[in-house]
C-alpha cells in the first residue's frame, strides 16, 4: 500500500484502516464493533494530553488461550509509550506518569484486582483515579516536608480472565475475548519480525494526532451515549470524527454495540443485587419478619446470600448495607397478633425505582382481552399495625 501524504484529506481515515488491518491481521476479536473500538482506543492514546478523561481498555476471557495477551502484545506495539506494570513498584509506575503520560499495559490482572492482590492498593487506587484529569495522588515527603501531588491521569489497557472490578468495567471499553473457532485462523506474531512495522505505523498516528492536539483538545462531538459512558467513549469518537471517512459512523456503532452488550452482561453491585432480591422475597407482602426475608433470601440457589460470609447473610449486615438507602427495619405487629423486627415494603419503593427499576410496560388497549379481564379492578389487601419508636399507624399493604 502506498503511503498516504499527510496532507490528504483521507489520511486520517488511511492510518486507522491500516491500524485495523494489523490488529485483525494477528488478533481474531469477537466482532466488527469490538475491532473499530480497540482501533480507535490505540489511535487515542497518542493524542492523551487532549482528553479529559482516558479510557480503559478492559480485554477479558473466560478461559486461558482466547488471544487476550496476543490482543495486548498489538496493543503494545501501536499505542503510545507502552509502560508494562508487571512486577513493577507502585513508586515506580506513580512517578512514570506525568502531563504526557504513558500508556499503561497490564496483563495478568489479577495480579491488581484477584485473590492474590496483596500489597496492591497504591495500584489499584491509580487505576481507578487515573480515569479523570486533576485526581492527583497525595503523598507526604518527609525530606522536605511537604505534600506532593502525583499525577494518576493516563490510559490503561488490562488483560485478565474473568471480569474486573465495577469501578474499572465502568469507565472502560470492554473486549469479551474467546478461544477461536474451527476455520479461524491469524498470521503468527513474531516480536522481532513484526514489532518494528507497527511501531513505524504508531509514529505515523502519533505525528498525525499530534498535530493537531489543540483541535482535539476542544472537540465536543456529538455522543450516542451519555453520563460516564460518554465521557469514556469521547475520546475515541473524537478521533474517529477527525479521521473523516466511515469511521464516525463505525465509531458511534461501536460505542452503541459495545455499552449494549455491557448492560446485557454487567453484574450488578451486591448492594443492588440485594435490592433487586428483597423485592422479590417480597412479592406483594406490604411487610416481612427480618427472619423470613433473610430465610427468602437465602432460599435461593442462585443468589450470593447463603454463602455471604461464615454464615451467610445476616440480620446485622443486612440493616448495614440498606441504611445506605435509607431503609431501616422497624418493630411491625403482624395480623396474627405477633410482634418482630422486620421490614415495610413501601420503604423500599423509592430505592428500587431509583437503582434497579422494572422495565416499563405498556398499558393493554383500552378494549383489548387483558384489558376487560382486568375490568374488575384488584382487591385490597388486608391492612396490619406498625409500632415504631413513635407509636402505632395503621398500613394498608399495596403491591
């Protein structure tokens, strides 16, 4: 291919077809979508000092040889500055980041964020900081005396099997790598033979991109995404809409594939993983004994309470983690005369629209079957007495 003149309006468009071509050329990713935003993330780490925020890129696998370091190794060799944090202090990687920082390569995540994580907190802060500009670290010197601020801002690809932590799946572009299929097939990666050419094609990103970092730098293009996700994926929009050509519309139809696929397959936190059980285990209950609501809880096989610490979930962790949403267990008189701690299902109404709403369904047409079946309208409930530390008040139980 011959080399496009940087003063051709297509050269932008050019490089990035020619990054996707290599990355594809030694890495099978999982879908079209997925190759455009790996391109586009490489393509952004050379222009760091324009963004506000710097993106992670999280490639992740369920097993081992699903060509997630193969992935890293390209990555290695086109983005800016590669920094590899493997065996390296927390001092050492704090003090390699500055206003023009590197591009931090993780492989082996778990090193960071799984079980063998020991010691790893001054990292683990970093990566979690790092995502927005002006989030410094503090640290004290004692020599001079003095607080120093030490820049975190840089982009960060992480390679592990199995999810990374909320806080960093968040604010990340996230590749869902697999083993390859029969007839799959990519031209073997030799560092020696084929490093030099990549590197050669990231100079050639990099003087483009560079050129034109204040351009970059007030760019506010228009996002298909909003809140974090886009600030996360700004930057590689950005680029895509600089380059010109296919590749803003590539762009945003990755960043639409990409954050669908994370809102089919994210886990939710455990606190809202509660919430969205507890209404369950209530059904249409306008209250429950503590008792009963852990004993639902942990009924079912397939949630995390039965196992939520040395003797599952607990009365007291279960008030800890709902007083953060303003939910608190009350003394309730049940109708069969019996008094309990226990919980009121309309103090949990507000906390499940806000974090875990149901979807919205439609209403039937006004004379379609559900409709007139429904006619009769839904029979009360029965009411029961509340006594809390200000008295008695009467419930009316609603579902």
């Amino acid at each position: 291919m011959t080399k496009p003149s940087a003063d051709d309006n297509t050269y932008g468009a050019t490089l990035l077809d020619a990054l996707l071509d290599a990355l594809t050329r030694y890495v099978i990713l999982p879908t079209s979508p997925a190759a455009d935003a790996v391109t586009l993330w490489i393509a952004a780490t050379h222009a760091q000092p324009a963004w506000a925020h710097a993106p992670r890129l999280v490639i992740r696998a369920p097993e081992k040889r699903c060509g997630k370091s193969r992935l890293l190794d390209v990555v290695e060799a086109t983005c800016h500055e590669p920094f590899i944090t493997v065996n390296s202090s927390s001092a050492a990687v704090y003090r390699s980041i500055s206003d023009d920082p590197p591009t931090m390569l993780v492989d082996e995540a778990d090193t960071i964020f799984g079980p063998k994580a020991d010691g790893n907190e001054d990292l683990r802060g970093l990566l979690n900081a790092g995502h927005q500009r002006n989030r410094p670290a503090k640290r004290y010197d004692a020599n001079t005396g003095r607080v120093e601020s030490i820049p975190t801002f840089a982009m960060a690809a992480l390679a592990g099997i199995g999810a990374m932590p909320d806080t960093i799946e968040d604010r990340a572009v996230v590749v869902r790598m697999r083993r390859r299929g029969p007839g799959e097939t990519v031209a073997p990666y030799r560092h020696r033979r084929d490093r030099p050419a990549l590197r050669r094609l990231a100079a050639d990103l990099s003087a483009w991109l560079r050129a034109d970092l204040p351009t970059l730098e007030q760019a506010e293009p228009a996002m298909p995404v909003e809140d974090r996700a886009a600030d996360t994926w700004e930057p590689l929009v950005a680029v895509a809409d600089h380059a010109g050509g296919h590749w803003p519309e590539r762009a945003r139809a990755a960043v639409l594939a990409l954050t669908a696929e994370a809102d089919e397959t994210g886990r939710p936190s455990p606190r809202v993983r509660l919430l969205t059980d507890c209404r369950a285990a209530f059904g249409t209950d306008p209250a429950l004994p503590t008792a009963a609501l852990l004993e639902r809880l942990k009924a079912d096989p397939e949630a995390p309470w039965a196992d939520y610490g040395p003797n599952g979930l607990t009365a007291m962790k279960l008030g800890a983690i709902l007083r953060e949403y303003e939910i608190r267990s009350a003394n309730i008189r049940f109708l069969d005369g019996t008094q309990a701690k226990g919980y009121q299902r309309a103090d949990f109404l507000d906390a499940w629209a806000r974090y875990c709403p149901l979807p919205v369904v439609p209403e039937p047409p006004e004379h379609s079957e559900i409709a007139l079946l429904e006619g009769g309208g839904r029979p009360s409930r029965p009411s029961l007495v509340i006594a809390g530390q200000s008295g008695t008040a009467a419930l009316r139980g609603t579902a």
